[in-house]
C-alpha cells in the first residue's frame, strides 16, 4: 500500500497557484510597460515553469511512497 505525502501535494498545488496568481497580477501592470509583449512573454515562461514543477510535485505526492 502506498501511503501519500500530504505535504509535497499541499505545496504543489500552492506553486500552481502562486504562479497563476502572480501572472494575472503581472498582466494587470503590463499596460504601463514599455515593452507588455516581451514582459508577458518572460512572465509567462516563468508561471509556466513554476506551475510545472508544482503539477510534478503533486502527482508526486499523490503517487506516494511505499510504507
């Protein structure tokens, strides 16, 4: 029986949030930029790369480990 690790599943799903909030709140100052193509570009690369890692995290935690 694997048993799962709550806490590696409670903090991937906060990246996962974290970084959807922080794009949207990112998206909201875009305006004032000089340049909102390249700064939503770059913001985007990096709430994706956070939330990947916060999915992988996740599963990880909903796969287990053996105890």
């Amino acid at each position: 029986m694997r048993r799962r690790n709550w806490r590696l599943i409670i903090v991937g799903l906060g990246l996962v949030l974290a970084a959807g909030g922080f794009f949207l709140a990112m998206m909201g100052l875009a305006g004032k930029s000089n340049d909102p193509q390249a700064m939503l570009r770059t913001v985007g690369e990096v709430s994706g790369a956070v939330a990947g890692i916060g999915a992988v995290m996740a599963v990880a935690g909903l796969i287990g480990r053996k105890g």
